[in-house]
C-alpha cells in the first residue's frame, strides 16, 4: 500500500502534494518512488483515455456538449479518474517500475515474498485477466457516469434557458422598435395620445402639484393631440409636446421650423428654434423643470391646484402670445373629447 504522506499528490490540483513528492523522491525514499510508478502508470491510462476522448469529439462536434468549458473540465475530471483508477495496483504497470528501478538504483522496497510475486510479470497478467477494467472501480466509474449524466442535463438546461432569454429579449427589442416606430409618427386619436402619455404625465405633474389633465390640454392644444409634432429638417420627430423653444439656456438639440406668433394681437408667421427631446417623457419632464427654474412663473405655479387659475398665470406670464391661449386649455380640458379619451377603460387613472 501506498504510504498515507503522499496521497495529496494524487490530486491533480495539489502543488503542495507534488513538492512532498519531488521532495521523498530526492530522498530516495522507497513509497515515493513507488508513488511516482503509479503515477506514470497514472500518465498511460490517461493517454489511453485522452485518445478515446479524441475518438468521440469527431462525432460530437458541433453538438450541445462541445464546448472549451466542457472540455476543460473533462480533462480535469480525466486526469483526477485515471489517477483512481490506478490507485488499486491492478494494471501492474507500476510495479514492474518499482522492481525495475529499485535495482538499478539500489532502493530497497521491504517487499515481502508474496508482494514479489505479485509484482512479476506473470502476476500483472494474471490480475488483468482477472479484473476486467468494468472492476477497477466501480463505484467511481458509477459516480462518473452519474455526475457525467448530470452534466449533460445541466448543459442542456442552460442552453435551453439561453435560448429563451435570447427569444425573449428579441421579442422585446422587436416591440420597442415597433412602438418606437410609432409613436415617431404621432398619434392617430385623443384616446391613443392620452393612453400613452397619461402615465409620464402624472408623474411629471406630481412635480408640479397640477391636475395631469391639465398638463394633457395644453399639449393637446400645442400639437392638434399629438398629430402635428414639431419636427426637424429631416422630419425627425422633436417630441416636444409644449412648444417650448431653444432659447440661450437650452444646449440640446434643436428642431427649426415655421411658427405663428401673435404680434399686436396679429398672427405673424416666423421661423423658430424649439427644443428637441429623446422621448415624450423627457419632454414632460422638461416642462415642469422650465416652470420651475423661471421666476416669471411663480404665480402661477402659486395657483397649481387651480387649473383656470394656473392656465391664466402661464398667459399672463407670457408663456404664448396667443391671447385666448388660456381659455383654449380649458376648453379642450372640458370638452366631450377629452371626456370620451378618459372614459376608454384603459385611460381611467
């Protein structure tokens, strides 16, 4: 039997274990050279291993389990099993090694009569007849094919589950894009522009302390419920919903077009930079930050909670040239249009 000092140098993982070995071998102590007998008969069934491992890749290449990750952990597991496999001395390879170089080298083994015997020649073949490989080590070979069997599952799990995640973000991708597409172009209806802008909107509002319905109207009023958006040269959709311009402050993009002004109570057309946002959202947002960082604003954001009373401080603030400009948010707030868009069950807040 092999001594217990040197049995961390079968791992294969195991530095330590193989300088212990380096170290009785330079010694010549007589269970390190048997120790590295067996290992070196270790090295042959790993060989033999490895070629009928190279045998199988031919079939299962391109195949769920031919991967440099499974592999690697094949040649780890194959190193570590032709180690067991030989830890029973049943090939013999080893200690015809030892009886070998214990003579040329003048070590002695303390071999008894009976350990002599079984390590000639004769021996070594009489045990391989006796213990076909399927003996060597059968509850390791059984533990191998299980955890193998395991391993397989777990590999196709996980491709299947990469599968699903791969589809389902694809299908994600293909929505946003789609919904992207179409909220580029606008919107079709009141009830389509307040279904999807209602949620951002409440939120933005709450930053305001308006009634969202408010802050609906009067993007209503400035893009025809979201029909005629501002957009730049290229026809790239601004959504800007409140008609807010790029003045020196905003260092965003920009979209240029025609505008009516009113000057002296005179509807005026004249070219206008406004600003350019990301999303509906962005631009949402952008308006209660813009009420907000402007002094000008104050009283009518004084009167938040009374939608007549803070549409008529943003007119009187010069939020738009429009002279009925505030009587128009009302009435579109008041209007059946309105009412109808919030009375679809989707829309109801």
């Amino acid at each position: 039997m092999i001594n217990s000092k040197y049995d961390q140098s079968r791992l294969v993982t195991d530095v330590q274990g193989l300088e212990s070995l380096r170290k009785g071998a330079r010694d010549d102590d007589p269970e390190a050279l048997k120790e590295v007998a067996r290992q070196f008969e270790a090295m042959m069934v790993q060989m033999i291993m490895k070629n009928a491992r190279q045998s199988n890749e031919i079939l299962s290449e391109g195949g769920f389990f031919d991967s440099d990750q499974l592999k690697m952990y094949q040649q780890m597991r194959d190193e570590q099993l032709s180690v067991s496999i030989t830890k029973g001395g049943t090939f013999g390879l080893a200690d015809v090694l030892v009886r070998q170089l214990s003579k040329d080298y003048g070590i002695s083994t303390d071999d008894t009569p009976e350990v002599a015997q079984h390590n000639n020649i004769q021996g070594m073949l009489d045990r391989g007849r006796s213990f076909p490989a399927s003996r060597y080590d059968p509850e390791l070979m059984a533990q191998w094919r299980q955890e193998y069997a395991e391993e397989r599952e777990r590999a196709a799990i996980l491709k299947a589950e990469q599968a699903e995640i791969k589809a389902q973000a694809a299908a994600a991708q293909a929505e946003a894009k789609a919904l992207s597409e179409k909220l580029e172009k606008g919107f079709e209806s009141p009830e389509e522009f307040v279904r999807n802008l209602y949620p951002a909107a409440e939120r933005a509002a709450r930053q305001l302390g308006v009634d969202p319905k408010v802050m609906l109207s009067q993007a209503a009023l400035e893009t025809g419920w979201g029909r005629y958006m501002i957009r730049d040269e290229s026809g790239k959709n601004s959504f800007n919903l409140f008609g807010i311009k790029a003045d020196r402050r905003w260092d965003g993009d920009e979209a240029t077009v025609s505008t009516l002004e009113y000057r002296g109570g005179v509807p005026v057309k004249e070219k206008a930079a406004f600003r350019a946002y990301g999303s509906y959202e962005d631009s949402l947002n952008d308006y209660a930050s813009f009420l907000q960082s402007n002094p000008r604003y104050s009283d009518a954001l004084k009167n938040a909670d009374d939608p007549a009373a803070f549409t008529k401080g943003l007119q009187d603030a010069g939020y738009a040239t429009d002279p009925a400009y505030a009587k128009k948010i009302q009435r579109i707030m008041s209007s059946p249009v309105m009412a109808k868009a919030f009375s679809t069950p989707s829309n109801q807040g």
